[in-house]
C-alpha cells in the first residue's frame, strides 16, 4: 500500500501554494517530477511545478530520483518562472542531489545540455551512454589521495 506524506512541506511556495498539499511517498522514496505541464508518467512520482516547490522537497530530504524539465512558463505576475536550470544550480552549491538518478525531459535543447553539464560536473550521479539520464555510480568514488 503507497503511503502518501503531507505534513512535512507545510511552508509557502513562491507562488503562495501551501506546500502541505503536495503529496509524496516516505521514506527515502520520493521521486521528484519537476515541469509546468507534463503530468508525470505515473503515481510513484511528486509533480512540483517551480523550482521554489522543488527545492522545498529536496531541502526536506528523501528524493531518490528527479525528471527535470527546463522551462516552467510564466508566474501569475506574468513574469517567466525560474527554469529548471535554477535548481540543479542549487543542487550544485548545497551538494544536495537524488540519491538515485536524475533524468531531464524537456524539449529544449540549451537547457538540457545546460543541465546535463552542470549535472556530469557536479553531482555524484554518472552518466548513462549519450542520454539525459544519471545514475548512482556502482562504486564509491575514491577518497583524494587514494591510490586507484
């Protein structure tokens, strides 16, 4: 039986959404959909819809897995909403990444290769082949000075 979380995220979003609405699994499975419009492809996955939402859940602990997509549309002020750039530039500077995988959907092809750099250049995750997907490596990395 899926066991849904909603009191942990009870702050205010950016948009003024109270973030004890969102739902998610518990504990140390949450799987975070990042995009505006996209539904996720099923249940087991958190739909976040701003980068401020995401870092929330991220700052809350537990996300094993996110899908990112770039470009989030526009706020209710008609502004354009920080893209999903912004958050794996936070995930960067507070070293704080899915312990999982990383995977990015969107269609815009600059801010894939943005993340995607950002993602091989900082993150403990390890690129799949030529895809958009990261992984947990299947052996720590060495601590510096080790010998390999």
């Amino acid at each position: 039986m899926t066991q849904w979380r909603t009191d942990s995220l009870a702050s205010k979003s950016s948009s003024g959404d109270t973030l004890g609405s969102i739902r998610h699994r518990t504990p140390e499975t949450v799987k975070l959909w990042l995009d505006d419009i996209r539904t996720p492809p099923d249940e087991s996955w958190t739909w976040v819809r701003t980068v401020a939402d995401a870092i929330l859940l991220m700052k809350a602990g537990g996300v094993c897995e996110a899908s990112l997509d770039h470009d989030l549309g526009v706020g209710d002020d008609g502004h354009e909403l920080p893209q999903g750039r912004t958050l794996v530039y936070w995930m960067a500077e507070n070293d704080t990444w899915p312990t999982e995988a990383l995977s990015v959907h969107s269609a815009n092809v600059i801010g894939v290769q943005y993340i995607v750099g950002m993602t091989e250049r900082y993150s403990p995750l390890v690129r799949v082949g030529a895809t958009t997907r990261f992984v947990k490596p299947d052996e720590p990395p060495l601590a510096p000075g080790s010998d390999a």
